[in-house]
C-alpha cells in the first residue's frame, strides 16, 4: 500500500511534470514556479503518472543522444514538492 504522505509525480497539463503529494500541490508547484496566483492552473489537467512514464528514459534537449535520466529517478531524489521536468 502506498504511504499516504509520500510524494508522487503528476503530469500538470501537456507539457510538466511535478513532484508532490496530490493535484492541489501539483498545481501549486506550477503556480510558485511561474509568480502566479493561487488557483492560476485550476482548470489545468493533473494526472498521477503512471509506472511506463516513470521509466521513460529523458534525453538531453541540447544532445538527444545523451540520457540524463527518468523521473522516477528524480522523484526518488526530491524531498519536497518541486517541478521535475517538462517539454517546453
């Protein structure tokens, strides 16, 4: 069973992903990020990501070649809600 308390990755719109501990965090992650106000991402999709993405490989933006890591791994190194990675 999974702990209650532990801290997860959403997917935060097309193009963002977070590490906190529900969809109300997720979207304040973004909303911190940005200089925006509370409630700015409201109507922005969250989705808990699910295992295959978490092991997805990333690559360099500058060298597709080069992996830099997955977000599992960048998960497992955050240690309070912060933004992992994105697209954009």
């Amino acid at each position: 069973m999974p702990e209650e308390n532990a801290l997860k990755c959403y997917a935060v719109g097309d193009c963002d992903w977070v590490a906190a501990f529900d969809e109300a965090g997720a979207r304040r992650v973004l909303e911190e990020m940005n200089g925006e106000e509370s409630g700015a991402y409201s109507e922005w999709e969250v989705d808990l990501v699910s295992d295959k993405w978490l092991d997805k490989p990333w690559c360099d933006e500058d060298d597709r070649t080069k992996i830099v890591g997955t977000l599992r791994e960048y998960l497992a190194a955050a240690t309070e809600p912060t933004y992992l990675a994105g697209t954009e």
